[in-house]
C-alpha cells in the first residue's frame, strides 16, 4: 500500500451506504466521500500540479475531509488552515506555501472571498464530471514517500512552521492504531480536534482504514459538558481520541459525577501530560473503558510512544508515555547527543519511517531539526530531536518529564518544572496550573488557577517534592490563559506573571 486514499477506496466498495463523517447538518457515506473527492480533485488537479500543496479552510463540518481527499485525488498535499487565525499569521502561512488554490465549505466563504488567490468552493462541486484519466495519471505518479498534509505549528521566532508528513508515515500510523487499540467498524468515533491540529490525523484515517463513523462534535458543547455528555449517548460514540486538555477539562467540570458517556470504551489522549487525577475521575465513572496515554510530536506523524493504562495511579504519580508505536525507536541522548546513563533523564529524539519530509520551504530549519543519527556512523540515517525531556524506567518506559527550557537550575539543583505541575495538578482547590522561572531572581513563580492558599500549596507540596522545589512566588488567576490547541500559553503567562 502506498497511497491513503487505498483506504478510502476499498471501505467505499465495501460499505458505501454507511455514515463516514457526520455534523450537526451534514451526512457523508463512504461513497459519497469517494465520489466527491474525485470530482472537486478534477478541478484541482487542472489548477495545481503534482505533490504541490492545496489549501483547505477547515471546519467542524463533513466537508472539511471530502476536501483533504479531494486533494489527495489530485496528487497533491493538502493544508489544514484555520481561519479564524489571525489575519497577519494566515498571510504569513499562504506567502510561504503560494497555494495554486484553496478550497473552502460554506462556513468560510466570506473569509475565502477575501485571501486574494484562487479559491474553490468544496460543496458547490460534488457533481462536476470526473476526469478518470487525468486522477489516474496523477495517482500513478505518487510515491508513499511524498507528501500528504501540511500542518502548521507555531515557530519559536514567531514565523509558522510547516510541517510535511507523507502518505508512508500516515499508512503505519494508522495500521499499528488499528490493532493497538482494537479498533472495529463497529466502533464510533466523537472527533474533538480541530482539523488543523495534528490530532485528528488519527480520526480521519482510522475512519477511512476500518470503515467505522466519525461524529465531529461541535466546538461549543466542549463549553457545556453536561450537553457533551449527552451528544455523545445520543449518537452512540464508543472511542474518543481527544486532546488532553479537553479530557481534563471534562474532568474537572465535575459533570461525571452525574452523568456518563455510556457508549464510550475506549479514550486515546495525546498533546500534553497525562494527569492522574484526571484519569483517575473518569476511570470512577467509566471503570471499564481502556485509557491510552500518546505522545508525539507533529514531526514524527503525530506519536511516537503509547502506553495503556493498566494499572491504578496516585493523584501525583506521573502516566508513562510508554512504549515506540510500530516501526519508530525512541531513544535519549543528553546535551553532546550521546545516551544518557539508565534512570538518566534526557532529550527525547526519534527515528523510523515517521519521521515528517521537514519544513516546507525551509531547509535551514529542517536541517536543524532532522540530523544525522550520531550514533549511527556508517550510513545516513535521520532523527528528529523532540526538546522534550524524559526519564526511562526500569520496565524499559519512558516518563516524560518537561521540555527541555522547563529544565532549570535553581539553588544549585536542576530541576524539571514539569515535576512541580504535576505535584500541583493533585492539590485540593487547584483547577490548572503551571510553573515559570524567573532567572533574573532566581525564583520558581507558581501561577495557578482555584481557590487553595500559598500555605496550603505548600503543605500539599511538601508531601511530593523535595523542599528545593517549592516555590518561591505564588501568581493566583481566576483561570489561565491557553491557546487555540487547549493548551496552557506559556508566553502570555509569562507575559502576565513575571514581566507584568
């Protein structure tokens, strides 16, 4: 197998009447996906060539991946774009990618009116005729070595970063988490990530690879969990591979309690640190669903480690990341890129075929990221080096840690604030939490969101980490920023916290 849109093609032949993706408004057969990618990938494949990217607006709609496939139909990469992002960063994202056109749903039309490049709209082309010769000569001519997405990730000089996957890394991402995770086309999927964010690369290939139905869950009721709670028992849902924070956030609502997803078994998270506690409120009310901790980052396509939580956690003990998914290694090197002793912490890096192509239209920064293997001398082999730091067990699994700038010295000791966050996300009367360190006082800063005091902190604190961890400035907010991924924004923290 070489290309994904095999998957596509042999669940349409054998079940076209069944639901694909479905939203609030829209339903899509396997055969219905099938049939209007290659029509709307016909008017693409006569405006774009070969391998080149195709920009898709997204939306928590059913059209949204009928537009990735139509790219793909095309012998193109698509381009997952948000666009409710700001107008500067999209600019930024479009001058680096000069897309030949961008196809859009109707909920992003007004916006698509206005980018000033071609543009095509997804649903007003479901019926144009099919040029069959043309798709196949495109198809001929893709290898599972070229690209099939684009995602763009924030880059530390504030320019994004795009990050190209190929169809290889997606094709073994999709079979390992099949049978890793025992998926079935009886199986419902309840999609949570956006469609830009990597995450939901495991949603549409593990619908199109075992034939099973996806819902796309609109973005509000993650605002109501009560009326989640509800959508999911109405429409049957029975897996969810959701981003961490929305598996928190869940949580921390208090909502199961009362209430419980009753057709959910199986929950895969991944995008930040597993909490226990979390974990530890939904295994009370779904005791006999099975929990999987991922991690990875968007440069080895989406994870490169798993872990089943098979056995009871305390509220602080940190979830293994667990175990390289099939055809990846993982491995830790420190600071002069060499294996760090056993029970060592030290810098997660990662080879196999997952490995993304690099940074389109950017070498410099491919370069820098994507080296040769020090430890391999004999021919060229690359890894990706993570900056996430991690520890490996006795057992042989890896415990992530922090990324690498959240290690720091302080009163002499290096110290992972990672460790600390942790501590913190089990405190009674602490809803979120983080850890900053303000060099310049040689201070670990606190910011937490709930309503526990620095004394109670503290007393909570001196039961799980050694006295050189505890804080030094306490920041308490009625809640903490984060960033369209969930996740806690560490700058505009920062920002508030040490430089306000």
């Amino acid at each position: 197998m070489r290309n994904v849109l095999e998957y596509l093609e042999r669940t349409a032949a054998r079940v076209p009447d069944k639901t694909a993706f479905a939203d609030e408004a829209h339903v899509l057969t396997f055969s219905q996906l099938l049939a209007g990618s290659r029509a709307v990938g016909t008017l693409v494949a006569r405006r774009a060539e070969k391998n080149c990217p195709v920009g898709v607006l997204v939306g928590r709609d059913a059209y949204t991946p009928l537009g990735f496939f139509a790219a793909l139909q095309a012998g193109c990469c698509y381009v997952p774009l948000d666009p409710q992002m700001p107008a500067a960063r999209l600019d930024a994202i479009l001058r680096q990618l000069d897309p030949a056109v961008i196809l859009y749903t109707q909920e992003s039309a007004k916006i698509a009116a206005q980018l000033g490049c071609p543009v095509l709209s997804i649903e007003d082309n479901l019926n144009a005729d099919v040029d069959a010769a043309l798709l196949a000569a495109r198809r001929s001519a893709v290898l599972d070595t070229d690209p099939v997405y684009i995602i763009f990730t924030s880059g530390s000089t504030g320019v994004p970063k795009g990050i190209a996957c190929h169809h290889r890394g997606v094709i073994d991402l999709a079979d390992w988490l099949a049978g890793a995770a025992e998926f079935s086309p009886d199986d419902v999927l309840g999609n949570q990530a956006p469609f830009y964010f990597d995450g939901s690369v495991k949603d549409l290939y593990i619908c199109v690879s075992c034939g099973l139905t996806c819902h796309i869950l609109p973005k509000k009721l993650f605002l109501f969990p009560k009326l989640l709670i509800e959508s999911l028992n109405t429409h049957g849902v029975t897996a969810l591979q959701w981003a961490t924070s929305a598996f928190h956030l869940v949580a921390a609502s208090g909502v199961l309690e009362k209430y419980r997803p009753e057709s959910v078994r199986k929950v895969l998270l991944g995008g930040e640190a597993l909490l226990a506690r979390d974990v530890n409120i939904w295994r009370a009310a779904l005791p006999d669903a099975q929990y999987y901790n991922l991690y990875g980052p968007t440069e080895a396509t989406v994870d490169a480690l798993w872990y089943r939580v098979d056995r009871d956690f305390a509220d602080h003990e940190a979830i293994p990341a667990g175990r390289p998914c099939a055809n990846k290694d993982v491995f830790l090197l420190d600071e002069h890129r060499q294996p760090v002793k056993p029970g060592q912490p030290g810098e997660i890096c990662i080879r196999g075929t997952g490995l993304a192509l690099g940074y389109y239209n950017d070498p410099e920064k491919t370069a820098a990221a994507f080296i040769q293997n020090p430890l391999q001398k004999n021919y060229p082999e690359r890894i990706y080096c993570t900056g996430d730091i991690a520890v490996q067990d006795a057992d042989g699994l890896f415990i992530f840690q922090s990324r690498q700038d959240g290690q720091v010295k302080h009163m002499g000791y290096r110290i992972e604030l990672g460790e600390i966050e942790r501590a913190l996300a089990s405190c009674p009367g602490i809803s979120d939490a983080a850890c900053l360190f303000d060099a310049n006082k040689d201070a670990i800063v606190c910011c937490y969101a709930g309503g526990a005091t620095p004394a109670e902190i503290l007393a909570h604190l001196r039961t799980l980490v050694p006295k050189y961890m505890f804080p030094n400035v306490f920041c308490a907010r009625e809640r903490l920023p984060h960033n369209q991924n969930g996740k806690i924004d560490r700058a505009a923290l920062k920002k508030d916290c040490l430089d306000g």
